[in-house]
C-alpha cells in the first residue's frame, strides 16, 4: 500500500513538473513580434522640397566614385516615398507637385528616384538619403520616406496672408501663430500615408526620426532668437501626435536629424546671419533629447561644405552635387546612431 501510495505520489509530481517545464518552453520559444518597417518623415523648405535639377547626376556620381546607383533613375524599391512639394504661397493653387495628382494629401507611395523635387526635373535630399539607406530595406519590408517641403516656408511669417484665391498662402511652421500648415496639411497628410503603410505591408510602420531641412526665411536677426523655441514646440507637436507610432510607443523615440543652412559668402541669407541661425541650431541639438544636426557648413570645422548653385542649383539652393550629398549626410547620421535598430 506504502509503495502504491509513493508511485502514484512520484507520478503525479512528474506529471506536474513535466507540464510546467512544457509550459515555460513554449513560452521562452515564442518569437518576439516582428517590427514594422521604418519611417522617417521629411519636411521642411525649398531644399528639402528639391529645386534642384537632377540632369548633371550622373556627372556627380562618376565624380564621387560611385558606380552602383543606377536605380536612382529607375527608382530603389528598398526605400519607398510619398511625396509632396509646393512652392511659396502656392498650397491652395495649382504649384503642387505630388506622387498622387489627384489627391495630394492622401499620397501615394513609389520607388525612390530623381523627380521627386518641386517637378520632374528636380531632386531633393531624398535621392542621396535613399541611396544610403537603401541595403537597410528590402523589396518587402522597404524603409518609408514621407516628404513634404514647403518652399518659402518659415517660423516667423507674420499674420496670414490670403493667395489670390482668397485662401491662407499657410507657410507658417509657428504654431503659436497660424497652425493651419501642421494641422491642415503636415499631420494629415503624415496620417494618410502612415495608412496606406498598413494597407501595403499588413504592418505597423514604426517613426524613427523627423528629418528637416528648414531656417533660411529665419535668418533675420529678429528672428533668430525664437528659432529653436518655436522649431521645438513643431516637434513636439508632432512627437505627441505620432507617438503610438514611435519604437516602444515612445514619443522622445522619434529622433531628429536637422541639418545646417547654406553658410558661405555667398549665401543670400546674409554671412553673420546664417552662421548665427547654425550656431542655434547646434546648441539646440547638444540640449535636446535625441536630437542630431549634420554639419554642412563651409565655415564650420569638419563641415561638408555642400555646395549651391551651378550646375543644378542657384543662389540660395544647392548644386545637383550638394542636394546628393545632403541625402547622403541624413543617412550617415542616421546609420551612425542606429536610428534602424
């Protein structure tokens, strides 16, 4: 009877310890979710937007070495973009050139590549960018960009004026004095094409950072002052609004990728000026959480010294060479600080 009662006693403990063990196995066996593919959001003013033409590419890549970036003309389907671009004063009039023709704010997503600037003919930052990041995607889970310049845009524009239309000409990225550029325009748009992410991938796209290139309408003296005040009450806007969609739903998770302003002695936005709106721009990314700032500058110790001008460029936007290499610049900042991990 003792040993009846010690077998069934020994039975069942092993029953036991065998469907915990079993328990615990399959729970440590269980895959972590797969994250959704990353996003980064580009805004900004004309070189952003992309008013430089594309033709003189090719020249730019044999100087630069690079022999394996024929799909910058046919487009990288690794790195995927919507984009929307408009010229001063223009948001509500026929200046819009986006990848969707019918309905600009809704977007639409194509393979990266030239044309996708203020027309076909112009570039942006994106075309650099996309060729930097583009063996961190694949063809089905693509790196998203989704861009928005807005030539002329500022922090400082004063009241709201109305286009010929009637409409608010909306270049203002001040929130405190006419939100309608963010509300009407940036987040619905961000939204839309946060959307058609999920319809493509079956994935939820996850934020990494906000990329901008933006500052030369506010190299004004009076103006400089309130620059990273009124550039950081943009960002956390957005950071609070997109926050579900940030890594670890982390709103201080979607990093920030500034860049200078064009700084030579040739720049049309003043030489003390611009160098001041830089330094800003610096102190600003050195106090603020996640923030980084791509030294571009010709005056600047170890800056770029991205070019404007011919060919591709003019006066105050970037030579064909410069808005490439920006791209490329965004991308090292962004590789550099695993901003994709």
């Amino acid at each position: 009877m003792k040993n009846n009662r010690l077998l069934f006693f020994t039975t069942l403990l092993s029953l036991c310890l065998v469907g915990c063990n079993t328990g615990n196995n399959s729970s440590s066996q269980q895959p972590e979710p797969e994250e959704g593919p990353a996003v980064f959001i580009l805004a900004g003013q004309s070189n952003m937007n992309g008013q430089t033409a594309h033709s003189n590419l090719q020249n730019v890549l044999t100087d630069l070495g690079i022999s394996d970036a024929e799909a910058l003309f046919e487009g990288v389907p690794e790195v995927r973009t919507s984009y929307f671009g408009v010229g001063y004063g223009e948001i509500y009039g026929s200046g819009i050139y986006a990848s969707n023709k019918v309905d600009p704010l809704a977007g639409k997503y194509e393979n990266t590549k030239v044309g996708m600037g203020s027309n076909a003919n112009n570039m942006g930052p994106e075309v650099g960018l996309a060729y930097k990041l583009r063996d961190y995607g694949t063809e089905d889970k693509p790196i998203y960009f989704i861009k928005m310049g807005i030539s002329g845009s500022g922090f400082d524009q004063g009241e709201p004026t109305k286009g010929a239309n009637g409409r608010n000409a909306v270049v203002n990225w001040r929130l405190d004095q006419d939100p309608s550029l963010y509300n009407d325009f940036l987040k619905p748009y961000v939204e839309n094409c946060l959307e058609l992410i999920k319809e493509e991938t079956e994935m939820n796209p996850v934020i990494k950072g906000f990329v901008w290139h933006q500052g030369e309408s506010d190299t004004a003296t009076a103006k400089i002052q309130a620059y990273a005040e009124r550039f950081n009450a943009l960002v956390d806007q957005l950071r609070t609004d997109f926050g579900e969609y940030a890594t670890d739903q982390d709103p201080e998770r979607i990093a920030v990728i500034d860049a200078l302003i064009y700084d030579g002695d040739d720049t049309a936005w003043g030489k003390e000026t611009s160098q001041q709106l830089n330094q800003v721009k610096i102190d600003n990314a050195a106090i603020r959480e996640n923030y980084y700032c791509v030294n571009t500058s010709m005056k600047r110790e170890g800056g770029a010294k991205l070019s404007i001008g011919s060919p591709g460029g003019d006066r105050m936007h970037y030579s064909t060479e410069g808005s490439f290499k920006l791209g490329m610049l965004y991308g090292d900042a962004i590789i550099e600080n695993s901003l994709l991990d």
